[in-house]
C-alpha cells in the first residue's frame, strides 16, 4: 500500500483530488524536500524538549493549537471554506483522532521515557503496519513477494533496533510500545479514510484545516481531566511547542501537498526515508542521545524493508511501432495514489 509519509496524516493526503496550482514556486522542489525532511525530523528532538516541561497532553494540544492556526491563516487568505455536511465533519473527527490526536500524544508519552531517536525510528515502521493492515482490510491490495518480503525485512530491523538478541535490556518497553502503537495509528487512519473521504471533492487545505481544528477540540476535552494548568511556563520547552506545531504540523503540511503537486506522491513521500536518519542525528548532536551500533544497522533495515513495502512491480507496454522507440511505461498508480491528493 503506497502510504503518505509518517507525518503528512491529514485525510486530504488520501482522499480529496485538487489541481496542480499554477505558476513555478520561487524554491526549488528538492531544497523545499529538505526542508521538510528537516522540520520533520526535527519533530521528535522538540516533542522530548517539550516534554521536559509540560505534560504529553499539553504538548499536543499546543502542538494542534500551532498547527491550526497557520493553515486557518492560509484558509483566510484564499478565501476558502471549511467542508460542509455533517457526515463529512463526523468521518474527518474520526480522522482527526488516529492521524493526528492519538499518535501524537501517544509518541509525547513514549518520549517521557524513550530517546527522541528511538521514537523517530519507530515512526519510520509506519508504512511496515500499513502493509500488514491493507492485506486484511482492502481487497485491492494484492501481497507479492517483494512486499511480504519487505515486511519480514522491516519487522527484523525493528527487532534489531530493540535489541531482541540482548532480551531487550536497557530498553523502555512501555515508551518504545506507545511509539509503536503512534506509529500503527496512522494506517488505521488512512484505512479509515479511504473508505469515508475518497472522493469528497474538497479542497485537501479544507480538509486539513476542520480536520486539525477537530483534533485540536478532542484535545482540548481531554487535557484537562488529565493534567492541571501549569504554574510556569519555561521559555525553551514553550518555544518548542510553538516550532512543533507552526513549523512540523501546519507549514510542513502545506509543503508537503505542494510537493506531491510538483513531483507526484511516489517522490514525495520518499521524505519517509528521511526522516528517521535526521531524528537520530538530532538527538545525538544536540540532545547528547546515546548511541549503540544496533539502532543505526536497525534503522537501515527497517528503511529497507519498508521501501519494498512501497513497491510496485513495472507493467509492460505492448509493442511499439517501429517509427518509435520502445519505451518501459511507469508503474500504474496504486488506487490509494489515485484516490488521494495529487497535491
């Protein structure tokens, strides 16, 4: 199953067609690539400073708060309308839930316990759960063996990661299941969608912005049965829930749609791939991480295996005539790439 990367989760990345936007953007999409796999992967390095101050659900729902306000400033300028009907509203708050709400909170508990490297790499395991999950929920996704071999690779990477030669010593298992259980959110969400939003005919800065608005309301029910009001409010841990929520959640989504715009979604989302080896950089450079040999060779394979999730195998074209060169046709798009955003 051709997934979004980890942490482009809104229902506009798998549901709603749009058009590609007109005029050339004044960046170059390979610098606005490394710029979102840099926010990205920064993400984990600033929910862990986050964390050392406020509680995992303050986090999130500063995260949300952040997040929503800068594509509801984007709304406002385009002059665009949030998604009407209340069938539409009901399917994005379930959406909201496990593509937003949920994993985020549950990687800001992990990373009580856990390295923001570790976390980072447990979100690399997402497209892994959504292999596995798309066998047993969408009758399209057919298994080869490329991809059931990617599976096995992945799943080993992760057991290499975790140090499962070693009986897991040392390791956090409550934080690194919660990193996980984030991580296996995800696809459940985009199943989700898939089968609710496919087609919805909005617009994806619509939907992503009620479904961010939704996820920041489940939020801000939850945080305070759970947690009391700070009595200060640190300068640093603050400043890294502004940055994760303005920057890793709403301008990163934004750059995220313009790129799978521009150069298609099979690029895009090879910020996946990203993501994880800059966490690990991130944390060890400027967090003081620690780093056994294990969790790089562990990440490597779980990239590994999670491409060979992603693949596709190449259709031939029939014969060309002889006026013309013969040419291989690309892949045809997976139904989850053609039912999502092209944006």
């Amino acid at each position: 199953m051709s997934t979004p990367p980890p942490h482009s989760r809104t229902a506009a990345a798998t549901a709603a067609p749009s058009a590609r936007p007109p005029g050339r953007p004044a960046l170059d999409w390979r610098i606005r690539f490394g710029i979102l796999s840099l926010i990205w992967g920064f993400s984990f390095l600033l929910i862990k400073v986050g964390t050392e101050a406020y509680a995992p659900f303050q986090v999130t729902l500063g995260r949300l708060v952040f997040g929503t306000a800068v594509v509801a400033a984007v709304l406002a300028v385009k002059r665009e309308r949030l998604p009407r009907g209340a069938r539409t509203w009901l399917h994005l708050a379930v959406a909201a839930l496990f593509l937003n709400a949920l994993p985020f909170s549950l990687f800001a508990y992990a990373e009580l316990t856990i390295p923001s490297t570790l976390a980072g790499i447990c979100n690399a395991t997402s497209p892994l759960w959504g292999m596995a999950l798309s066998l047993v929920a969408l009758s399209e996704d057919r298994p080869t063996r490329r991809r059931v071999a990617g599976l096995g690779i992945g799943f080993f990477g992760v057991l290499t990661v975790l140090g499962a030669w070693q009986g897991f010593s040392g390791l956090d298992v409550t934080g690194t299941v919660l990193a996980l259980l984030a991580s296996l959110s995800y696809p459940i969400g985009w199943i989700y969608v898939r089968r609710t939003l496919a087609g919805a005919g909005h617009s994806n800065l619509s939907l992503t912005g009620a479904q961010l608005l939704l996820a920041t309301v489940e939020l801000a029910v939850v945080t305070p049965l759970f947690t009391s009001m700070p009595t200060s409010f640190p300068v640093m841990p603050l400043l890294a829930i502004v940055a994760l929520g303005a920057l890793g959640t709403g301008l990163a989504f934004l750059l995220q749609y313009a790129l799978v715009s521009e150069v298609g979604p099979t690029t895009a989302q090879m910020v996946t791939y990203f993501v994880p080896v800059i966490a690990t950089a991130a944390g060890v450079a400027v967090l003081g991480e620690s780093l056994s040999w294990s969790t790089p060779v562990g990440a490597v394979i779980v990239l590994a295996g999670a491409a060979l999730t992603q693949s596709r195998p190449r259709i031939a074209t029939p014969p060309q005539p002889d006026t013309h060169p013969t040419t291989e046709r690309p892949p045809s798009p997976a139904p989850h790439q053609r039912l999502r955003s092209r944006h």
